[in-house]
C-alpha cells in the first residue's frame, strides 16, 4: 500500500498547477494544430482542382484535335 501511496505524491508532485495561462497555451497549441490542418486541406483541395482543370485541358485539346484533323480536307460535306 505504501507504494501505491508513493506513487500517488508524486503523480501530485508533477502534475502542474491549474493557472489560466496554461489553459490559454494549451487552446492556442489545439488551435494552432487546426490551423495547420485547414492549411494542408485547402492546398490539397486547390491540387485537386489543378488536376481536374488539366483533365479537362487534356481531354478538349484531344477533342478538338480529332475533330480538326479527322476529316481530309478538300471533301465535300454531306
């Protein structure tokens, strides 16, 4: 039992006072983190958009390319 007391004081010992500021240091700290993450989803929600808006530069280039040279010139129309 004593030994289950000592452990006990110095869980008491370490621990840190309750005060206001470490309160404030630990939101700002849980802010920060948010902070960071709303970072790292906003640059890979603008990659994404990068990809999609090169797909689709990619897919209208080709299109336009069949279209302009897949019929030989001088043919007539129907």
């Amino acid at each position: 039992m004593a030994n289950l007391e000592d452990i006990i004081r110095q869980k008491a010992e370490q621990a840190r006072p309750y005060t206001p500021r470490a309160d404030w240091e630990r939101m700002g700290a849980l802010l920060a983190e948010d902070e960071k993450g709303a970072v790292l989803a906003r640059q890979r929600r603008r990659r994404r958009a990068w990809l999609w808006v090169a797909a689709a530069s990619l897919l209208l280039g080709t299109a336009w390319l069949a279209g302009r040279y897949s019929a030989p010139a001088g043919l007539p129309q129907a």
